[in-house]
C-alpha cells in the first residue's frame, strides 16, 4: 500500500474517532463553574428496556421526560442547591411510582434508575353494586346470587355488538375487553 492511501486510511480513522469523541463530550459536556449536570438512564426492572416518556421532577423542579432511548438529562443546576441530596421523582402510568434521593456535586451527576412494573389489579368490583371482590370467580357467583342471571338466549355486547350464549360469557368478555365499562343492566338480546 502507498504512503498516499495509509495516511488517508490514518486520517479517516482519527476523524472518526475526534467525532466520536465530540458526540460524547456534547452529551456529557461540563457545566459552567459552580453548576452540576444530572442524567441517566431509567429502565424496566423486569426486561431492563428502556422507558420512554418517564416524567422526571427533580425536588419541585418542572418536569422532563425521557427520550425514546429512557434517557433524561436536567442541566446547569446550581450545585451548591442541595447540601443534603435532592429528591428526584420518577413517574409513569403503568409503572409504580420511583423516588430516590441523589448528592448533587459541581460537574456531572450519573443516576440511572430502574422502574418496577404495576401490578394487575386485586380486586373486582360488581358493576351493579360496587362490592369487591378477590377473585373474578366471586364476582360472577355473587352477581348471579345477589342479581339474578338474566333469562338464556344471545346476549349482546353493547360496547361492541359481539354476541355470546351466556350471560357469564358477556360479564367476562366485557371486564376483559372493555375493562372499567360497566355491566348494562338493561342487557340487549339479538
């Protein structure tokens, strides 16, 4: 190989890598004297994927939210703010709420944190009465105890039009499929 092709194969590799270098001091690029950066990484505790749109509230701070990589970045804080740690709030629909408390030193401040999943609901709730219960097998034996199974035949359902040969079948398709809907009293036969 010629001296003209090693030095531009030697030029290409150092620009490449003087980018790379440049990508990543822009991410984590220091903050002014006396500031601090704090930013991180906020995961699923069970698949550890990243979580987009986790709204991130440092102290009574306005809240960001992470990017589409579960990244958040809240910059130039004055560092001196927080002599005994911030608290720093993680919150999400379908998450359980996430607190931690965190130093906050002149520079950059790394805290990655991980979210735990929410828990199905635990009870079932009558749509006639109110009343829980723990099991949808207790639902269903006490809204046919405590209200009566309507007569057999095809029963409707009024949210969306499929129709089934029980009325259990209708009670269990409608809190699986349109969870939070009541169950009409007024059922519709076809």
């Amino acid at each position: 190989m010629d001296k003209g092709k090693k030095g531009a194969i030697v030029a290409g590799a150092a620009l490449a890598l003087g980018a790379t270098i440049l990508v990543l001091t822009r991410v984590r690029a220091a903050p002014p004297e006396g500031k601090a950066n704090l930013y991180g990484k906020v995961t699923n505790s069970l698949t550890g994927n990243p979580i987009p749109g986790v709204k991130v509230t440092l102290e009574e701070g306005t809240p960001i939210y992470t990017d589409s990589s579960g990244n958040y970045a809240i910059l130039n804080i004055t560092a001196d703010s927080f002599p005994f740690g911030a608290w720093i709030y993680f919150r999400k629909a379908g998450y359980e709420p996430r607190d931690a408390t965190t130093t906050i030193n002149e520079g950059n401040n790394e805290l990655n944190v991980q979210m735990v999943p929410a828990a199905p609901p635990t009870t079932y709730t009558c749509p006639y009465c109110g009343d829980e219960f723990s099991t949808e097998e207790a639902l269903l034996q006490h809204i046919e105890d405590e209200h009566g199974e309507p007569p057999t035949g095809d029963y409707k359902c009024s949210y969306c039009g499929e129709t089934f040969s029980t009325f259990d079948e209708l009670v269990a398709h409608i809190m699986s499929t349109h969870p939070g809907e009541r169950i009409p009293i007024d059922i519709i036969w076809s």
